[in-house]
C-alpha cells in the first residue's frame, strides 16, 4: 500500500486529530491563535499521529485515549519546527513563510513555547503516570540534542558517533516515543510497546538523515527551503562529516566551510554542495539510512500479523526512499 493510500484508509481518525489539533492551539488571545495555527496551516506528513495511531492497533484501539497521545506529540514537533526557524534564520517552512518570518523571533519563541505548554496540558488527561515520565524525559532530552547541534555548528572535528547522539536526542526519540506511547495508551504488554519503541527509533534516525541528505541533494519544490540551509548555518550533518573523510574533497570543502561561516548575511552554498555530491559522503550516509531501515523492519518480527504491522512496514519503505 502506498503510503497516501493509508492516510486515505485512516482519513476519518486524521481528520478527528487535526481538529483536535487546531482546537488545541486556539486561544482568547488572537495574536497566539495566529502565530500558533500559521505553520499547522501549512500543513505536514502527520507522521508522528500516524504512528501513534497505528501502534494503538496493537492494542485497545481507542481514538479519544489515543489522540490525548497524538496530539502532544505532533504539538511538541510543531514547537520544535517554530524554535529551529528561529535558530537557522530561516525564511520558509513547507513553502511558507515562518513564524519568525512574519511576525518576529520574540513572537516565535513565546509560540513555540506556548504550544510546548498546550501539548503538556492535553497529556495530563491521561491518568497514566507512565506516559507523562516518557514524554517530560524526551523533552529533556530534545533540548540536549538541540544544544549539542547549536554547539557543533561549523565543528568540522565531529565524529559519526557525535552526530548519531545529536540526531537521537533530537529526532529519533519523539518518533520512538510516539509508537510507544500509543502501545502503553492502547494498553499493549510491554514486549510490544517495546519492539514498536525501537522500530520508530529506527524510523527516526533514518529519517534525518534522509532530512539531511535532501538538504544537499533535494531542490527547493522539493524540500520547501533553498537547498544546503544546514551547512549554511553551520550544521554539519553526516554526509558533509563522511565527504570530510574524502581526501580529494577534504580540504577544498574545509575551505568552502570557512568561506560560509565568515561571510555575512546569505552565503552561496553551490560549490560546498557540488563537492559533497562529488564526494562518497552521500552515498555512505544513504547506505547508513538503509541499515536503520532494516532494523525497523527486524524489530516487527514477532508482532501479530495485523493490518497495522503492514502499514509500519510500508511507511519504513517510505522513509527510506522520501524525497519530500
């Protein structure tokens, strides 16, 4: 099945959690109703709802338990997105202007904050102390991975160890923790929302490194941001750490690397671009990609053989090979 086949499939459930989710963010305040509904409006894969949503089929499928689960997450995603925009300068998100963009950084970081504390107030009607430990416990640790990437900006020196940390704490975990919640809210054994956990931790880790692999190789329609915005910012992502290891592309890179971090206002990134492309680095990080891949896929076996076990397998196919 096709991955638009399935959100067709769970339309009726999707449309119930972005209601919820608009409804949510809704405040007497008119200007945080604005800015907080801005980047909802423009809309997003849903991926971390869908995942929740189907690891409660595992369980005691319940949509009004299960979008108490769905909705924090995506709310705390969305907060993430409002606060990175701040951080990267960035103009645009999924085509559209940012928060940042158009009001300003001040309105931006109270609004990321803000839906921060709507997607805590919406998971604390569940009476599950479980739940709200895994969720207080990633926050903490999403704003580490955050911190570590606003440390090792234009840090040439980092390892494949020391972005593989970063990118757990700062992608891998809310995705992990949106299959095992929604097993623990379904009431699932424990073995079960255990595989699930480490089958969307293996979903995330891939998918930001295909995020960062399309930040250099994607076009602009494609991603909805001018290519190579993480090396122009300083972040220094897998396939830039692995093109570093290339002898021929080594040292011309560390220059072009120094060139973007000393020049002000919009540097050019099409040289830097061309020679990680040119290099090996995108093609180890891909193959990289593929091995978390399969371990999601492993960590499926022995899970009843429902629907929902071959819709996470189709959407491990997707993530894999996502160009958007």
């Amino acid at each position: 099945m096709k991955l638009l086949e399935l959100y067709a499939k769970m339309k009726g459930d999707l449309n119930q959690i972005e209601k919820e989710l608009e409804r949510s963010v809704t405040d007497d305040h008119a200007l945080l109703s604005d800015t907080s509904t801005h980047l909802l409006k423009a809309g997003g894969k849903r991926l971390r709802p869908v995942i929740v949503l189907l690891a409660g089929k595992f369980g005691d499928y319940n949509l009004d338990v299960l979008k108490r689960v769905a909705v924090p997450l995506e709310l705390i995603h969305m907060a993430s997105l409002v606060h990175d925009d701040v951080i990267d300068d960035a103009e645009t998100r999924r085509g559209q202007l940012t928060v940042k963009s158009k009001w300003d950084n001040r309105i931006a970081m109270y609004t990321g904050d803000y839906i921060h504390g709507k997607a805590l107030t919406i998971a604390t009607q569940l009476p599950n102390p479980q739940i709200h430990q895994i969720l207080s416990k990633s926050l903490v640790e999403m704003c580490i991975g955050e911190m570590e990437q606003i440390r090792d900006f234009f840090n040439t020196e980092q390892t494949v160890r020391n972005y593989l940390l970063r990118i757990r704490r700062k992608t891998a975990l809310l995705i992990a923790i949106s299959c095992q919640l929604g097993a623990i809210a379904a009431g699932t054994d424990r073995l079960t929302a255990n595989k699930l956990y480490r089958f969307g931790y293996n979903i995330g880790m891939a998918f930001q490194i295909r995020d960062d692999l399309l930040d250099l190789y994607g076009t602009e329609k494609q991603i909805g941001k001018p290519p190579g915005s993480d090396i122009r910012q300083g972040n220094i992502t897998l396939p830039v750490i692995l093109a570093l290891r290339d002898p021929g592309a080594r040292e011309p890179l560390l220059q072009e690397i120094r060139m973007i971090r000393e020049h002000e206002g919009f540097p050019d990134t099409k040289r830097a671009i061309s020679l990680i492309r040119d290099s090996a680095g995108g093609e180890l990080a891909d193959e990289l990609a593929n091995r978390y891949i399969q371990k999601a896929l492993k960590a499926l076996e022995g899970l009843p053989d429902l629907t929902a076990k071959k819709n996470l397998t189709d959407i491990a196919h997707f993530v894999g090979k996502r160009n958007y």
